[in-house]
C-alpha cells in the first residue's frame, strides 16, 4: 500500500485498504494457513463464534488501539470476544492459551511476548483443534526463532509490513538529514530495537537501506538492543551516547515509538538541542505528545500505524475461516502514513 495515500484521511481509507490488503496477501503466491497445522483440522462454527485475543503490553497505547478496533468489528459481527493482556510474560502466553481452550474458544489470536513459545501456543492449538492466528509478531510452528523459520511453518500474520514501514522511517529520515545540512563525519545514526523479534529486524534493515538509497549512504550507524520500551531504550541509549563524545548531530530510528522517544529523551537530556536530533518515530502514537507540546523537539516525523485497523482485520480473518471456513492468507496488510507536527492531526492519528 502506497504511503503517496497521506493525503486522505485513514479514517476514509481504512476499509478499501483493508480488503485490498487480504486480497493482495491471498493473490502474491503466498502459502495458506492449511500446510502449518495452524488451521487445518478446524471445522467451521455453526452457532455463535468465540475468540480470545491475547496481547503482549496490553496497556500500550498501540495494543489497547488494537484491542478497541478487535472489539468493535466482534461486536459487528456478533462474536464474543475476550482480550486478554499477556504484558511480556511469555510464560503466562502458554497459561492463558491453554485457559482459553479449556473454556471452548473457537479461536485464538496472538501477540506473543517472545516468539520462542511459538511451537508450544501452536501444539496447544492443534490439538484442541483451535484455529490461530497472530498479529504483529510472528511465531512459527516448528522452531523458537521466525527468522530462521521456513515460510510454510510461519503462522498466519495479521499486520503491517516491516519493509515498507522500515521504508518509509528510512526515506523520511534521509529527508530530514538532507534538509539539515549536516556532516556525516558528525552525525551518527541509532537504530534501536528488541533483537529477538522478527518484526523489529525487518523495520530496522529496511530503514537502512531506504536510508542509502536515498543517497544518505556514509553515516555511521550504531545498532542498540533494547526491550522496546522508552525508559529502557533511554537507558540504552543514554550510555551509547555518552560512549561517543565527539558526535554532533543525531539519527534516530527504531522498531516502533517508544525506541525513538527513548533516544530522543536521552539527546535532549544530554543536552542536545532539537536542531541537532531527527528522530522518525514508528507508531505516532508517542511522537504526536511531543508535537502537542509546543515547544521546539527533535521527534521530527513518524509513521502512524493504527492498531485498529489491526485488531479488526485480525477478527475478520480469523471469523471468515471459522465461518466459512476460508484458507487465512499467510500475511495481511492493514496501511499506514508518514505524519509530522503539522500533519498527524489530519491524518486520522489519534493522540492521549
């Protein structure tokens, strides 16, 4: 899906994207569900449908996004849905799958903590004969680690695609080092993520390379491993920082907002002023609080992704294959739009 759609409203987007997004999943030569035991073996539903939606950081701003959007599409539906907040225990991952089955849920979808508990939510689900589906992150059937997975072993994924938005983060922020002026020999860019998680490997890589593409190419990067949150990544990111005394200007990207707004809160609180920071938020959500402000921040733009489109794609697909029993496509899609200071609110991005 194109970013150039920035200038219409998401609010006005979303349901063309989203079926435009299924189709073009199902359309690519991507394998369906049927060869990874995720869905095989489930018969469709005739009475009222359950599912369980079980999220890591429920309270993140993005997940309770997500959930709001599951809930709403549920209820148009006429699903009976339960969301459940995982936060980052992957072992209560494996509890609360096993509680949803005890309880008859037709369905599950997941956002796992750590993807390494993928092969055992998967066996959970097979055997009871559940259908599963995950959105976000992936996990995969037969091994701890997505990356190494081979593709028919991938679990149906409900997301957005770490390429384009990895793009989109790396062309912005080539933009705004152009339009600095800056040194490269000066600047040092920071790329911030949780490095066991699939999703945030593919945002970042992606991010590099639209970065040199763009003929940005020469500005040392420093990788940092966080958790993915702000205060862990300002820690993280405050000592790599400090590690580096003679760089002027900074870059900062990551797997989503809070890795930025970590790294721009540690600039700034190492006295670095909004003239010598670019941070390209992924998410929106924590970006647009800066831009609320007022005052002057080095949160220069962001790509607002909506959970809610997530969150009810996730239960439309997942509701067609226990309805109707139609194959869940490998990947789905839902869009997003690259928003700054003066653009987020009209954009449709919402802000707490």
């Amino acid at each position: 899906m194109s970013i150039t759609m920035h200038r219409r409203t998401v609010a006005a987007a979303t349901g063309a994207l989203l079926t435009l997004a299924l189709g073009t999943a199902c359309s690519t030569g991507q394998q369906s569900s049927s060869s990874s035991g995720a869905g095989a073996s489930v018969a469709p539903v005739s009475g009222k449908i359950s599912m369980t939606y079980l999220q890591k950081q429920g309270d993140q701003e993005y997940f309770v996004g997500e959930a709001a959007g599951a809930k709403a599409k549920a209820a148009e539906l006429g699903v009976d849905l339960k969301v459940v907040n995982l936060g980052n225990d992957a072992n209560k991952t494996v509890s609360e799958v096993q509680a949803a089955i005890a309880q008859k849920t037709n369905g599950l979808i997941v956002v796992v903590p750590d993807p390494a508990v993928g092969p055992q939510v998967v066996q959970a689900a097979k055997d009871a004969k559940v259908a599963l589906l995950t959105s976000d992150d992936q996990i995969c059937t037969s091994g701890p680690d997505p990356a190494v997975c081979a593709k028919t072993d991938l679990v149906p994924r409900i997301g957005f695609s770490g390429a384009q938005m990895g793009g989109e983060v790396g062309k912005r922020a080539a933009d705004e080092f152009k339009k600095a002026g800056w040194n490269p020999a000066d600047t040092r860019i920071i790329s911030a993520w949780k490095q066991d998680v699939t999703v945030c490997g593919d945002r970042v890589d992606a991010a590099k390379e639209a970065f040199a593409a763009a003929g940005s190419a020469g500005v040392q990067k420093i990788d940092v491993a966080t958790d993915n949150t702000p205060t862990g990544a300002q820690d993280k990111i405050a000592a790599t920082v400090t590690a580096n005394p003679g760089v002027k200007n900074w870059i900062v990207w990551g797997c989503n907002d809070e890795n930025v707004q970590g790294g721009v809160t540690a600039l700034e609180n190492a006295g670095f002023k909004a003239d010598n920071i670019i941070g390209v938020g992924l998410g929106a959500y924590l970006a647009c609080k800066n831009w609320n402000s007022g005052k002057p921040t080095g949160m220069k733009a962001a790509l607002f992704i909506s959970g809610k489109d997530v969150g009810a794609l996730a239960v439309q697909t997942l509701y067609d294959k226990l309805k109707n029993g139609k194959d869940m496509p490998a990947e789905a899609f839902a869009p997003t739009t690259m928003v700054d200071a003066t653009t987020f609110k009209s954009s449709g991005a919402t802000c707490s």
